[in-house]
C-alpha cells in the first residue's frame, strides 16, 4: 500500500532499487534458507522487510533499512494480534547498524533472527486496545486469525 507520493515510482523506486540491488544475493539467500516471506518497500518505505509465523504465536520481522549508502539499519520486531481485544502487543527493539559487507550483514541477519525466535511472550509490550480499530469493521474472528497463514513458517537451525 504506498503513501500517496505519485512520484515515488519514477523517483525513490529506482534509487531503492540499486541500493538493494548490491545486496539482494545476500537477503534473498537469508529468506530462502529460512523460508521467510520478502516485502519490499512497504508503503513505500525505504527497506526490506522479512516475515514469518513466530513459533510462539504472532508475526515475526526482519526490516533492513537503508541508512547511508553504505549501510542499513536493522530492526528485529514481533507481534501478536489478539482481535477481541483489539490490541496488538510486540517487542522491538533498537536496530544495529550493519555495513553492506556480505558476510557482515548475513551474520547479522541469523543472529536477529535466532533472536527473536528466542524471545517468550513475556517479553512482549501490551499494546493499548485501539477502540477505532478497522479489524471488527473488516472481518470476523476466524477471518482475522486465518490472516496469519499468509506468512511462511520459518525453517530454524
């Protein structure tokens, strides 16, 4: 879904496009080995993201971020919907900066995902229930949940 900058195509795309570009072998090989689900450039952002069924419930990410021409950000996220509720709890924290170095960024790409495989439900912020929420507005319970399926379910070492 883009942002509304009728220009985005013509001008961001193709910069985003080059600047990933130099390090698609690297993302793509990452969401293989791992059988994660790639999104580029969500509402015509600037990064990568790479979905996933969390084990424990929810929806896993990996967003890599362009930060400078050399470099991009990297931001370990999860998420569980409870629908009833209308509330979404999640943990993420801070990216790590990451050079464009091949071997750099795949290790760094493993260890955020060993890591969020690894954290427990505990470890989630409690989201504020959202009372203007579209998702009662959008689909039933058993639409809302089948939603999930959508992501792969990761391979884990």
């Amino acid at each position: 879904m883009p942002n509304g900058d009728p220009d985005w195509g013509t001008k961001e795309h193709p910069m985003l496009e080059a600047f990933f570009g130099k390090i698609s072998d690297v993302l793509e090989e990452f969401a293989d080995d791992h059988n994660l689900l790639i999104e580029k450039y969500f509402h015509q952002g600037n990064s990568w993201s790479f979905l996933f069924r969390h084990p424990k419930g929810g929806i896993g990410k990996i967003q890599v971020q362009k930060c400078k021409e050399d470099q991009v950000k990297i931001y370990p996220i999860w998420w569980i919907d409870y629908y009833e509720e209308n509330r979404r709890d999640s943990k993420h924290p801070n990216g790590s900066k990451v050079s464009l170095e091949r071997d750099e960024l795949r290790k760094e790409l493993d260890k955020l995902f060993r890591i969020i495989i690894s954290w427990a439900k505990e470890e989630l912020e409690i989201g504020s229930p959202n009372p203007n929420s579209i998702w009662k507005k959008t689909w039933n319970k058993e639409e809302f949940e089948k939603q999930d399926e959508q992501y792969p379910i990761p391979k884990i070492d």
